[in-house]
C-alpha cells in the first residue's frame, strides 16, 4: 500500500527545499504534492501545456489529461520562470 504524506509533512518538506535550484525544486515538489502527477508526466511538461490554472500532460496509455493548477502550483511555477536559464531551453 501507499504511504502518503500528511500535511505536517509536506510542509516540512517545502520548507526543507534549499540550494542553486531551489524555485525549479520547488515547483518540482510542489506539482507532485497537489496535482498527484506521476514522474514521466512531471519530465514532459512543456511551457505551452499550461493555459490559465490549466496543465495538459500526456499521461498512462499515451492519453492527454487536463490537471487543475491550484494557487500554490501557479505561484510556484512563476518563480521558477523568474530565475529559470533561457539558454539552450526547448
């Protein structure tokens, strides 16, 4: 069975994210926490896939989902973007 995290938890491991890459960890985390994104989903996410609070992945079986970004993913995601290299990024 799968253990999951409780709150208590999860905010202790958003405060815990440090280092270089700190705001693209972040974002990392914090999609995996409230969107339930599965890893090969989270990889292929392109820029473009996100319209409003919206995300289309391309998930299990090949087939496109729409994920609802709430609040905390979309502050996430912009402050990534912020400090994110623009060099050599597709």
């Amino acid at each position: 069975m799968p253990k999951y995290l409780n709150l208590d938890e999860s905010i202790t491991l958003l405060h815990s994210v440090s280092g270089e890459f700190k705001e693209r960890d972040y974002a990392i985390i914090t999609l995996f926490l409230n969107c339930g994104l599965r890893l090969s989903e989270l990889v292929g996410i392109n820029i473009e896939h996100i319209k409003g609070d919206t995300l289309s992945v391309i998930g299990k079986g090949n087939k496109e989902r729409s994920v609802h970004l709430n609040k905390a993913c979309l502050d996430a995601i912009n402050d990534y973007l912020r400090v994110r290299p623009i060099d050599k990024v597709k």
